[in-house]
C-alpha cells in the first residue's frame, strides 16, 4: 500500500522556535510537495521539490525552507514560528511525468503559541 | 495563471438527494483536471479525474465532466450517503511540464440522514 507519512499528527511550537516538519514516501516520486490548509482558503502551495536537493518555492513561502537531501524524505522548516503559522500542513508526492495522482499524507496540525 | 474557483459550502443534504459542485478553471493550455477528497481527520485521497476535454471521470457514485467550452468540472452525485460527508477540492495540474497541482477552495459537504 502506498504511503505518504508525516511524522507528527500533532505539534505544539512556541512563538520564535525553529520547526521541522518531516515528510516520508515510499513511493519512488521524483515530486513531493508542502501545502497549508486553512479554512475559507483551501490548499495554498509552500514549497516542491523535483528532486533530491531541488526546491521552487510554491505561492507563499515566505517564513518556511525545505530540504530534501534523500528521494524519499522533505522535510519543511519554519525558521522561527509566529502564530500566523498555526495551520494544517499537508505533504504530497507523485511521479515526475505526465497527469498522475498526487499522494498526500494525514496532515500536520501545527499550533504556535 | 492557473486557478480553480468552486462554489462555497457548507452544503447540507439529506440522505439520497442529488448533489452538484461547481468547479470552473483558468489555465494556459490543457490542464488535467481532479476532484480529492478529504473525509474528517484525513489527508487528501484522489476521487476522480480527467485528462482531455469530453473526458468523464467516475468513482463512488461520483463523476465529473471535462467541458472545454465552458471549461467546468463540476462534481455529482445522484444520490449521496451519510458517508459521502467531507470536504471536496476541485484541482488542476497542467499538463505540459512537471507542474504542481492548483486547488480550489474546497466545499464542505454534510449528509444528514
């Protein structure tokens, strides 16, 4: 069964720590991406990564950076938490070609306090 | 650039009504198009998609029509269930090059029985 894990369902941050949020497929991508989910706002795209040390940055990546240093692992780093953060954040993966499905994992609630 | 705008929930239905969810699309070129869903507590599953105008994407009772014209997505069901509660996402990718996928908003579905 194909998997996309994140390593924590749920986190509690204070405000000016630094976060990292893991993100493990076991899939093969090429493609893993971060989203955050808020409400009335849907999925907004953070950063994807194509391959292992690539990184774009998604629409607001502003506060966040990504590493990804094996095929299978990104993990998204909140350089220094502010409560604006507090979010769902959502990893993905899929195939590097053509219109595939992405595949995402159960999400990580995030509260900066 | 690339968007996806679908009609703003909630939705509340009785058991058995017909549902209908509009999504409509702007993109360069010919995008594929999709439709995830998010059941409570859960990441993001892929529901159905379609990759070429005229194309009809099914699953669950679901489906959705690739209308170029007036380039629509619209997501429906003849007779949805208690079970069928959860958040539906309209998306697109494109399909030329290895592009993320743009979600709409997302609508709350709620059945009630």
């Amino acid at each position: 069964d194909v998997k996309v894990t994140q390593s924590s369902r749920y986190l509690v941050k204070r405000t000016g720590e630094k976060v990292f949020l893991e993100c493990v497929q076991d899939m093969d991508h090429e493609n893993m991406f971060w989203y955050r989910q808020d409400p009335g706002l849907g999925l907004r795209l953070i950063y994807f990564s194509y391959d292992v040390k690539m990184k774009e940055k998604g629409d607001i990546p502003e506060g966040y950076s990504v590493s990804r240093e094996k095929k299978e692992r990104f993990s998204l780093i909140l350089e220094s938490a502010s409560t604006n953060q507090t979010s769902m954040y959502l990893c993905a993966s899929s195939l590097a070609r053509g219109s595939t499905e992405a595949f995402f994992g159960q999400g990580t609630r995030l509260t900066v306090v | 650039g690339n968007s996806v705008t679908q009609m703003e929930g909630p939705v509340t239905l009785s058991e058995e009504a017909f549902l209908t969810i509009n999504c409509t699309y702007t993109a360069t070129g010919y995008p594929s198009l999709f439709w995830y869903v998010q059941y409570p507590g859960e990441g993001l599953q892929l529901l159905l998609k379609a990759t070429k105008a005229d194309d009809k994407g099914s699953n669950k009772g679901f489906e959705a029509t690739y209308r170029k014209e007036t380039t629509s997505f619209h997501l429906e069901k003849g007779s949805v269930q208690v079970s069928d509660s959860a958040v539906y996402f309209c998306a697109l990718m494109r399909n030329s090059g290895n592009t993320p996928l743009v979600f709409g908003k997302g609508t709350r579905l709620s059945v009630i029985a």
